[in-house]
C-alpha cells in the first residue's frame, strides 16, 4: 500500500512576530487600552465573570488606530508619495486620517450617504477629503476601488492586508499579558471586516488555546458569518442594521480564510439585544459605546449557554452623535 503524506499546514498569515512587533511600534496613543473586570455588568448579563477590554479612550474612541498605524509602519516607504483611498462606516476613516495627517499624506475616504455625520465630521477635521456615495458601507467601497483604478490612487482596505489585522491583535497581547492563566475562558470579539477577531483570535489562540474564541454578529448582517461557516465567500443583498460598523454584505476574502483555525464560533445578536446591550454598559459600567461596540454585550443577553462563564470582550468604538445617544442610551 502506498504510504501517502499529509502536506504540513498552511502558516497563518497573519504573524505572530508582527503582532509582537506591533505591540511596541504602533503609538503609544492606542496601545494599553484600559480593562477590567465589571461586576455590576456581568451580574446583569448572567455571566461569572465579564472582563472589559475599553478601546473607546483614545482621539479616535475605536481600536482602528491600533492597525492604521501598524500598516504605515509597514509600507511608508512604499507609499510615500501616493494619494490613499480608503472606504468606511466611519471608525476605519478617521483612523485612516490620523495616520495620514501625521505623516502629510491626501487621504481621499469614501463612505456612505447615510454614514454617521459625527464620524465624518472628524475626518473632514482632520484634512480628509470625504465623498459621499452609495447608500451603504459596500456601495462606497465600489466607488473607491473604481476611482483608484482611473487614478492610480492606491486603496487601503480594512480587512484585506495584514498588518493592519496584526496591529488590532496587539489587544490579544494586553489581554494576556502578566504570564498567568487568563482571567476569562471566552473572549467575545465583533465581527465586521475580520481585522479586530482574526488579528485578537491569531494571538489568543497561540498563547491561549483553551480560550474560546467567538465572533459576534449582527443577524441583519451576516455575510461574514455564512461565510465563515460555508467555508467560502457569500455576498448579502443588504445590511440593515443599527451596528453601521459591523454591517458588511461582501466579505474580505482573505479576512474570511484568516477565520480557519483562529475562530471557534460565530454568534448572531439581534437588533434589540444590540439596543439593550448598549443601555446596559452605560447604566452600569458608565460607559458610551456604539452599537458595533457592544456586539459581545449583546451575545451574553442573547445567547443562553454563555450564562454563567468567564467572558471577556472587546468595547471596540464610541462615535455616537447626540442624537443616537438620547435615542439608544436613555434608560
């Protein structure tokens, strides 16, 4: 009988020296975020434990900064010189114009009709040319690619390449850090392009593989989800969902294969527990989160068989405009 070989794994691509590397390189602005443990949170959710990962308290109130700036790091000397292109609900724009500003580089941002007007005001602020198009995230993703390829402009598309997943798994790295046995045996991370779970998921499942490592996504924008499971890429019709940052309809091809391996489950939360979740923060761990931000809230209040765990999740953004704040936070 032949003797058949099994061929080695793939490595992954996202590196575990480049997160490492990240983890001092990226400004110290973003990095060692605040966390903690909220009693009076996971008492409300049913949870042992809940661990708070808080990457709202920085200029940018998300952890977008976090792989921005690790993806400069990596390719300035490539890019000096170029105009940049990004497309984004908000959080990854005004990331994008951070970067940018500090190094004198045009950033043109493509984002939707309906984008949150407190995001786009604040990368208008900070010197991004902003062009409104399409009624969706994906729609003016369309428009972006096609105006770098009649310009020449180069897109920098969350998701796709991989430092800026490595910069975001630097949060895997301050949630482990101190050498001791984590203090959660599930981690809950938002799914919306895949940088925030694949680049987290990478470091965590290397450095702690009895952690579960769970996406959340908002049900009425599951492509990422399906995709995930299906092992392949589905495309949506529509992502209707108050969560505009994690409301993607096309996947990131690569974002999705980055999953295998990384992602233990993927979890879908509803509009109202998305609502609820964000009542819930503010009332008692006093803290503004947007609705993306609290997708690992919302799986605990929806999600029975996380009752009675240790969980830990990452409270990933806070641009919410006056108007979204008396609408989804008043009690």
């Amino acid at each position: 009988m032949p003797i058949i070989e099994t061929p080695p794994p793939r490595p992954h691509r996202l590196s575990l020296e480049a997160i490492d590397a990240a983890a001092t390189l990226i400004h110290p602005l973003f990095r060692n975020s605040p966390q903690f443990e909220c009693e009076p949170l996971a008492h409300a959710v049913g949870a042992a434990s809940l661990l708070l990962k808080l990457e709202t308290a920085n200029p940018l109130r998300s952890f977008k900064g976090r792989g921005a700036d690790f993806f400069m790091h990596r390719n300035a000397a490539s890019l000096a010189g170029r105009t940049l292109v990004c497309a984004t609900a908000g959080n990854w724009g005004q990331a994008m114009a951070w970067v940018c500003r500090a190094r004198g580089w045009p950033l043109v941002v493509y984002s939707a009709t309906t984008a949150n007007p407190l995001k786009l005001e604040r990368m208008r602020a900070m010197g991004a040319e902003v062009r409104l198009v399409g009624d969706d995230f994906d729609a003016s993703k369309d428009a972006a690619r096609r105006f770098c390829d009649e310009s020449g402009a180069v897109f920098v598309e969350d998701g796709r390449d991989a430092a800026i997943a490595e910069g975001a798994g630097t949060i895997g790295v301050e949630l482990l850090a101190g050498g001791g046995p984590p203090a959660f045996d599930v981690l809950l991370v938002p799914l919306g392009n895949g940088a925030l779970l694949t680049g987290v998921g990478r470091w965590v499942k290397a450095h702690a593989p009895g952690v579960q490592v769970i996406g959340v996504a908002a049900a009425a924008a599951d492509a990422m989800a399906v995709s995930w499971r299906e092992g392949r890429v589905i495309d949506r019709d529509s992502a209707r969902t108050i969560a505009d940052g994690i409301a993607v309809r096309r996947p990131v091809p690569e974002a999705v294969a980055d999953m295998a391996g990384t992602v233990d489950d993927v979890l879908l939360v509803n509009e109202a527990s998305i609502e609820r979740a964000m009542k819930l923060v503010f009332a008692t761990a006093g803290l503004v989160v947007e609705p993306a931000g609290v997708a690992g809230i919302a799986a605990a209040i929806e999600h029975a068989p996380l009752r009675g765990r240790r969980l830990a999740t990452v409270l990933c953004g806070s641009n919410l405009t006056e108007a979204q704040m008396a609408r989804w936070l008043t009690l």
